[in-house]
C-alpha cells in the first residue's frame, strides 16, 4: 500500500490539568516546617554548636 494517503485521524483529547489534592495542600506547609528544623538540628549538631 501506498505511504503517501493522507489518513485522517481525530486529535488526541488534551487531559485536564493536574489539581493537587487538598490533603496536600494543607501537609505540605508542615513537612517544610519540619525539613527546616532537620536541617537546622544537621547543621548545629555537625558544626559544634555553631
């Protein structure tokens, strides 16, 4: 068969944004929260009380 028929074809349904879920949206403030303090804990416990 011949490669040079043009094939009409329907175009690929665009998907919806992702939404992120309110779960997160509320955890999220506190695992940086927490990430801050470890790092801090990290940092003064490596560098001798700083």
């Amino acid at each position: 068969m011949s490669d040079n028929v043009i094939k009409f074809k329907r175009p690929p349904k665009p998907r919806p944004p992702r939404q992120t879920p309110p779960w997160l949206k509320r955890l999220l403030p506190f695992l940086v929260i927490a990430a801050f303090l470890v790092a801090a804990y990290v940092y003064f416990s490596l560098s001798n009380g700083g």
